[in-house]
C-alpha cells in the first residue's frame, strides 16, 4: 500500500520522458492472475480470429492439400508454383478492378466521415438542443440495422424508381451512399468521447493568447483529436471493405460496381474456392496494412498527448 | 488603478456567485483574492479575463472599459489551475504561441521565446513536450506563454494548488521574486491563507461572492473587518465571549489576579505548543505558546492555572 500512498501523493507530476508509455507493474494485483489472463485470451483469439485466418491463408495459396508428405525441397517447389497460381488468381481483371474499386471507395468513405465524425460529435459534445437524444440513437441505427435492409431502404430511395428522383443505380455514388451510412458510427463514436474529455481550458487559454475559433480549433482542439480520428478512420475503412449486404442491392450486377466483397461472393456462387480464397487473402492483407499503418500513426500522435 | 471593477455581478441560474463587486487594484501590485471554495473568487477573475461574460458591471483595465471586448483582445495573461498546456506542441511553441496568433516576424518571435525560457528557467526544455514536464515546469511553462504578449495584466487561477507541498513553497517564493522583476500588475487566487499573506501585498477577502476586506496584509491580519475575516485568516477562540488569536492569550500560574481555570488538555506541535483550558463560565479557550513558554511555566492536565489577554 506504501507505493499507492505515493502515487496519489503527486497526481501532475508526469513520469520521466523515457518511461512514458511504461507503467510501473501494478502492485496490487498478483501477476499469477494476469498470466491466466493473458493464456485464456491468447486462447480465445485463436479459436475465433487467428484460426480461421490461417486456414483461409492456406486455402488461398493452396497449402493444404499439397504439401502432406513431400519433402522439404519438393514441399518448398509446390509453394512457389502455389504462389504463382495465387498470383495469377488476384491479378485477373475483374480481381484487381473489384479489390480497387473496394480500396478508393473504403478509403474515400472513411476519410469522408472522419471529417463528418468530427463535425457530428462537434455538435453532441458542445451544443446543446432538445432532441439530442433522438441524433444519439440515430447514430448507433447502422449498428443495429441488418446491412440488407439498409440496401433495400437504399434502393427504393435511390434505385431506378427513386421518389426523391436520384437514380444511383449500378453507380459508385450509390455504393459510397451505403458505405458513408454504416460506417458513421464508427468515426463519431470514436471521437465522441476524446472530444467530451477535453476541459476547455486549452481552449480559453489560446482564446486569452488572441487565437480566434478557427485558428484554436485548427491548433487546439484538432491535434488532441488526431488519434481518435485516425482510429475511428481504421475502423470505418475496415468495415467499408468488407461491407456486402448493404451495397449487393443497388450496386446491380455489372462489373463497374463489383466490389471486391461482390466479387468474392460471386467466385463461391460458381465454385472457384481457390480463386475467392486468394482475393479474400489479398483483401486481407491491404486491410491489415492499412489498419496497422493508422494505428500506428494514431499511436505516434498520442504519445506526445499523454498527459 | 490598473484594473477597476464596479458593481460586477455574475450569477448561474438563481444563484448569485459575484455579487456587486466594486474594486480597485493598484498598478504593479501583486493581490491575492482569497476565500473558500465557492466564495466565487475564480469567477471574478475570468470575469477580469472575459472568459466568462458578466450580468452587470464594467471592467476598466489601464483607463481603457473592457467591458464588451472580446477576450482575444484585453491583452490579458491568464494562468489556469491545470496550466492548460497544448500539449501536442514543444515547450517553445506553447511559448511561441501568442506571438505566432499576432503575426510577429519569426526572429522576434525566437528572441522573445529564447528571453522568456532563461526567465522561467527552462532552457533545457525548450523542445521538450509538456508531458515530459513537471508540475512546477509546466506552470513556469504556462507562466511565460501568458507572459509573451507582454499583457497589461497577468491573472493567476489557483497557481499552485496542483503542486505538491515542497514545490509548491519553492514556486511561491519564485513568482514573488519574478513579479518583482517585471511587475506587472497581477492578480493570483487562492484559498490558502498562508500562501496569500507571503505572496501578495494586497490582499481581497472573498466571500459569498462579496468582497469582505481589502487591504494590506499585515493590516487585514491585525484588523479584520468581520468575524468570517479574522476566523478565515488565522484560527481563533472565544474568551470572555469574543473571538480572539489563541497567541493573544497567555497563563500564568494561579492567583496572578486574572481569570482562573483548569488545564484539560495539552497539544505539542514541535515549537508550538496548545493550551486549553476549562473556566469556570463553562467557556474552554486554546492558547498558543512557544516551546520555551510552556517549559517555564510547568503545567499539566488537571493544573490551576489563570488566563488573560496579552498586553
């Protein structure tokens, strides 16, 4: 208890600059706990994400029906001539125009509603108004609503037929109107809460210094707001790529609009396991990239935030 | 008078937080407001600021009425209890910051910031980030940002009330002696007695959201206006049905002539030593002794012993 007396006794002194992001092991817990901890999670994640990745991995390079057996040089021969194939499988015209259009389009709907994000949690965080409530529970609709019937919401408003008459039919305009819609939540809730701990002081103080609302927005508020952003951008992005139900409808059936999620979708409905094992694989890989290259940078940004 | 305030009110819903406050604070001066919490004592000074928009009064800072001028522009230097750094910038940017918002030419900007680092102390600092400060670095950090715009008046939110102890009296004895330097006229609050009788040489009781005295220190201490003034100023005991400063009183043996009583109990805090003693009205007063007056008069619980006012 004589270390937690001290820690409470200097709340605002910061720990030296080398151990910032090192806490000090807690005292007050036995780390017998957290190892048992630590060995169930490892277990989990297995079993539901690393798992099924690594088979859907193997199926794509063809891994696991070929290699039983051989020996170690053959066995080295079959996965270059698999990769080949792998390959050969995700660079098909219509691969790699589905996994671009799937690419520009997530990218583009992420970076969209990282600015709306902001702008939206802006306004629940600071304004006050009466039906508040109401724009909270909107938000958290796209969670809760099954992504096919917000493709058929989109497509009796914006399908041939549309009654508001803005037909977006087998166009990307319609596929990025779905892809803005379930991706929302994501970048405001993400925000949301960054923004909501922010004191104001920071910002009195820039205002008192002569700094006028779009400059301590520009150089206060937004730096503090960079990680969330970025992370908020991860998710959104990862969830755009691997949207489906929600653009099948109005995204029609012709190749323009095929993204890479059609694509795949498409592959199985014919039977070509391998081919729609390598595309999901690739789709995989970019989206880990990008992923771990936002949280990365969000990471970089925060460090020099810590308080 | 450098800042001048006249009937500010300030009130959130029905509740009265400012309440017709008229003052003067002279030019050059270091005042301390002090009072408890919630005697509104902060609210004034972001009233000064603009921070806070007032209900009634006027502002006159310098000669010049503030009252409808926009924060950005009452050059004012506002120091917050939580140093309110930006953190995502450089000790030197923070610094830079006011003069970087004024359009300054970049060498005026680097002479003025290389000025205010050595005045506070943080030359080694300069490219670090306010994380990798201190409590007391990042008040100095806070101290010269507010300080670069050269204000006509520094404010002080509570200065050292997020430091621990050691610092703290380290930081205090740092700020009388900067604001002797450059006196600029400024205003710290504080709830701390202490802290405002060896910081300030003006001092505005609060409370209530009044004013309850101004003055100077030594003054307000030796002659406090109202009871909420002496009692918050220094403790105090009730003798013949007054309040009094417990190092008023002193003890004799029994029969000196004056009021006599029984000792009940006897607290020693290192040099000071306390008294108190039962009287035969019912009354039980505390007496504050040094060590070597309670050694020479060689009482304990249960004594005689007779009590009066010193001379």
């Amino acid at each position: 208890m004589g270390t937690r007396v001290s820690e409470d006794a200097a709340p605002t002194e910061a720990p030296p600059a080398d151990s910032r992001w090192r806490r000090p092991p807690s005292r007050l817990y036995s780390r017998a706990g957290f190892a048992g901890g630590a060995t169930f999670v490892a277990g989990y994640l297995s079993l539901i994400v690393l798992i099924p990745i690594a088979a859907l991995v193997a199926h794509g390079f063809s891994l696991g029906v070929q290699t039983g057996g051989w020996g170690a040089a053959f066995w080295h021969w079959h996965v270059h001539a698999d990769f080949r194939s792998f390959w050969t499988m995700i660079t098909r015209p219509a691969a790699v125009s589905a996994i671009r259009l799937s690419l520009w389009l997530s990218l583009s709907v992420a970076a969209i509603n990282a600015v709306m994000g902001v702008a939206i949690a802006w306004v629940l965080v600071r304004d006050r108004f009466r039906a508040k409530w109401a724009i909270e529970a909107l938000i958290d609709l796209p969670f809760a609503l099954p992504t096919i019937v917000v493709g058929v919401v989109l497509l009796s408003l914006y399908g041939m037929a549309s009654p508001v008459g803005i037909n977006l039919f087998e166009t990307w305009m319609g596929l990025m109107v779905a892809l803005l819609f379930v991706t929302l939540p994501f970048s405001v809730r993400a925000v949301q809460p960054v923004l909501a701990s922010l004191d104001g002081e920071a910002e009195a103080a820039a205002k008192s210094l002569g700094a006028g609302g779009v400059r301590t927005f520009v150089s206060v508020v937004l730096p503090s707001l960079w990680p969330a952003m970025l992370g908020g951008f991860g998710l959104a992005f990862a969830r755009a790529v691997g949207e489906f139900g929600s653009i099948s409808l109005i995204a029609g059936g012709v190749g323009r609009t095929t993204t890479a999620s059609s694509y795949i979708f498409n592959l199985t409905q014919g039977f070509l396991w391998g081919d729609a094992a390598a595309v999901s694989t690739a789709l995989l890989v970019l989206s880990l990239a990008v992923l771990v290259s936002s949280n990365v940078l969000a990471r970089r940004v925060a460090r020099r935030l810590a308080p | 008078m450098s800042i001048s305030l006249s009937h500010l009110t300030k009130r959130y819903g029905s509740n009265v937080v400012v309440d017709d406050v008229s003052v003067e604070i002279p030019e050059g001066s270091l005042t301390a407001v002090l009072g408890p919490s919630g005697s509104g004592k902060s609210t004034l000074l972001k009233l000064i600021s603009g921070l806070e928009t007032l209900d009634q009064g006027r502002v006159v800072i310098e000669g010049d009425d503030v009252t409808n001028v926009d924060p950005r522009h009452r050059d004012i230097g506002f120091c917050f209890q939580h140093y309110a750094p930006f953190r995502h910038m450089t000790v030197s940017r923070n610094i830079a910051f006011g003069l970087r918002v004024r359009k300054q030419p970049r060498d005026v900007i680097a002479a003025k910031v290389a000025e205010l680092l050595a005045l506070v102390k943080l030359e080694n600092k300069a490219n670090a980030y306010p994380a990798q400060l201190s409590g007391g670095e990042r008040q100095r950090m806070a101290l010269a940002r507010a300080l670069a715009i050269e204000p006509r008046v520094l404010l002080l939110d509570e200065p050292f009330g997020a430091l621990d102890a050691l610092v703290r009296t380290e930081l205090r004895q740092w700020v009388k002696e900067l604001h002797q330097q450059i006196k600029v006229t400024t205003v710290l609050v504080t709830h701390d007695q202490g802290e405002a009788m060896e910081v300030a040489d003006q001092l505005l009781i609060m409370h209530q959201g009044r004013i309850e005295q101004d003055g100077h220190p030594t003054d307000i201490y030796e002659r406090p206006a109202t009871e909420f003034v002496q009692g918050f100023l220094g403790p105090t005991t009730i003798f013949k049905g007054s309040a009094v400063r417990p190092h008023a009183l002193e003890l004799e043996g029994p029969g000196a002539g004056a009021i006599e009583g029984a000792v009940t109990s006897i607290v020693e805090l290192g040099f000071e030593v306390q008294v108190t003693v039962l009287l035969s009205d019912g009354s039980m007063p505390w007496v504050q002794l040094s060590r070597n007056e309670y050694a020479a008069l060689g009482v304990g619980v249960g004594s005689r012993i007779s009590i009066r006012e010193r001379d």
